[in-house]
C-alpha cells in the first residue's frame, strides 16, 4: 500500500503515568526484539515500500526500546522527508542522539512537559530540568536543527508565575516547534481519582493559561499555526499536519490507528495478540458526512482558511451566521477561517459551525 504518512507505536516505557492512557507497556524489556520483528511484518505486509511523506514514532517512549531494536527499526523504514522520534528527556545520551542522526531521524519531539520540579513529580516524570536541558544540548551537538518540545499546562497545583517560568525556560532554549497542550486526563485513570478536585478547580483558569500561552509564544516570534502547535523558520509539524489536513495515513503497531480511504482501523490493544500475528483490527467506515465532518473539525485548528470544496454540506447555515455575527468566523465563500477569537474558543466554535 502506498501512503504519504507513517505512524509507528513502540509501547515500552519505564513508567507508566497516571494520566496517560495510551497503549503502553512496562518491565517487558525482553519483547523489544519480538516486538521490532512484529512491527517489521507487519510493515511488510501492509506497505511497499516506497518514500513517504513522513514517518512519526510514537509511544510509549520509543527511545526507551533498546537500542539495537530501535535502530534495526528506523533501518528497514521507507524513506521520509521528515522522520520524527518521541523521545523522554531522561534516556537522551550522547550515543542515542548520535545514533538517531546516523539513522536518518531528522527530527525529535522531547517530552519535557514543564521545568517545575514539584510538578513532574505531580505528573510522575522521571526527567528533571536538568535532564531536559542536557537533552537538548546532545541532540544539537549531534546535528539536529529540527527539535521539537512538549510543555503541559493545568497541571494541578500549577500557578500563572510557574507556566510563565516554563514558558521562558523553552523560548531559552530554542527549540523550533513548541507544542503547548492542556492537561487532559481520562475519566477512571488513577490521575483523575488523586487530582479530581484540583483539575475541576484549575479548569476555570484554562482560558487564561491558553491565552497566555499564546500570547507568550507568538511575542516570542512563534507561529501559531494550530491551536496547540507553534514553529518558527517555518518548521511545522508536517506529519500532524498531514492529519490535520484530512490526508490517509498508515499505523503500525499494537493499538494503532490507520485512516485509508473510507476506512478507519484500530490494531488490537494487547500485545500477546500483536506479537502473534494477530491483528484483531476494529474497522470504522466512514462516510462521505463523516470525513467531511472531520476535515471540518481538523482544518479550522489551522491558521490558514480551510478550503470548502465539497465540505459546505458539513456547515450548519444559521450557526455559521452566528459565528460570523459574533466575530469568531469568516466565510469567504471558497474558503473558511476562525478570527484570532474564534481560535481561542475552537472546538465550541466549531461545534457551532458544523450541521
């Protein structure tokens, strides 16, 4: 099969946090090579090798697979004009950084989430600042110029003053890409059971600390291309960006999602299964509504005018209207954008929009 978008699920990680619930695995330090065979399989069978686009390896933490394994993997991949890899602050050494640059990695995204050290341990990180910024120094001595950092904000117990100073600690470092997300923490994860009354608490400061976040980062000469991604020199996310333009893409790996054609797929969550053979996908079938819908949704996060070619079927007419009257929309008739307020409101604006 040929696609322009790659996504690639490595599970491990050391620890699994509390809020997360992402497919992971943890102490299984002994399937990382049956694993790196399962994915090469399945690699073979469902892609012909071709160049993409981009290809992304996420996790899990992928940089915490075993070395070998994840370099035999970034080895047997396709070619790819931009190659990210996930990586934790904390398993970043020389040798890795050198090692990923040597394996045509050209991109990284480092999880650092926020430089306060009462708050990873809120989240349950294991990395300290320290171990962000030496991370950063090894990937640029090794030659990346392409470096990604995710921060969170409402983290519980999180002042203003501590999401300026994390904000101020990344500017200082210079990455080129910040991705800047509110906490999310699914209902039942054991995160929400300890935090619950805090993040309901800290929910009513969201607005505020997205502003801020916004307003900090574009003075800084950041771009704020999607509603949580910014960039400078121009390096934006290109494989989020291929989802947010409504592209196909390929998932391999235990849990991971493919979109092709009018088909959406979900490998099995459980990793016997995965290591088996056994694929067990769920299949979702999707509709001309429902994809224009999510071109809807997925486009107006984009600060360029999404173009309606056979999307205003999607739009809701009167609510559209509304949106125009109150300022948070435009439509120009071939395309549609948010307003810069309309941006900070998003998804409520957009669930306006849409019929």
């Amino acid at each position: 099969m040929s696609v322009r978008h790659l996504y690639v699920h490595l599970p491990f990680c050391a620890h699994r946090c509390g809020y997360c619930d992402f497919v992971t695995a943890t102490g299984r330090d002994h399937l990382h090579e049956p694993y790196v065979d399962a994915l090469l399989r399945e690699l073979d069978e469902e892609h012909d090798g071709s160049p993409v686009d981009t290809i992304f390896l996420g996790g899990g933490t992928p940089t915490f697979t075993a070395l070998p394994e994840l370099l035999r993997l970034l080895r047997a991949l396709p070619p790819a004009g931009e190659l990210t890899v996930e990586a934790n602050p904390e398993t970043v050494t020389p040798e890795l950084a050198r090692e990923l640059r040597g394996a045509r990695v050209n991109r990284v995204s480092l999880g650092a989430q926020t430089f306060q050290p009462h708050l990873l341990g809120v989240l349950e990180r294991r990395a300290t600042p320290a171990d962000v910024d030496r991370a950063f120094g090894r990937l640029r001595d090794a030659g990346f110029d392409n470096l990604s950092l995710d921060l969170v904000y409402g983290i519980p117990g999180q002042t203003p003053e501590e999401l300026a100073d994390d904000l101020a600690q990344a500017i200082e470092l210079g990455p080129e890409h910040i991705s800047a997300y509110e906490l999310e923490a699914k209902p039942g994860t054991r995160f929400t059971i300890s935090h619950g009354a805090e993040l309901e608490r800290q929910a009513e400061q969201m607005e505020d600390y997205f502003e801020r976040v916004v307003a900090t980062l574009t003075t800084a000469g950041y771009r704020w291309y999607e509603t949580a991604n910014f960039c400078r020199d121009g390096k934006r996310a290109e494989h989020n960006l291929g989802y947010w333009l409504g592209r196909d893409y390929l998932g391999l790996g235990v849990g991971a999602v493919s979109t092709l054609g009018g088909e959406r797929r979900r490998n099995t969550p459980k990793l016997a299964r995965y290591l088996q053979g056994h694929y067990d996908r769920e299949i979702e079938l999707l509709d001309e509504e429902t994809r224009a819908r999510e071109r809807v949704m997925l486009g107006l996060r984009l600060d360029e005018p999404l173009r309606l070619g056979g999307l205003r079927s999607a739009l809701d007419a009167k609510g559209l209207a509304r949106a125009e009257q109150l300022g948070l929309a435009v439509d120009a008739g071939e395309t549609l954008a948010l307003t810069r307020r309309g941006r900070f409101l998003g998804g409520g604006v957009t669930a306006e929009i849409l019929a």
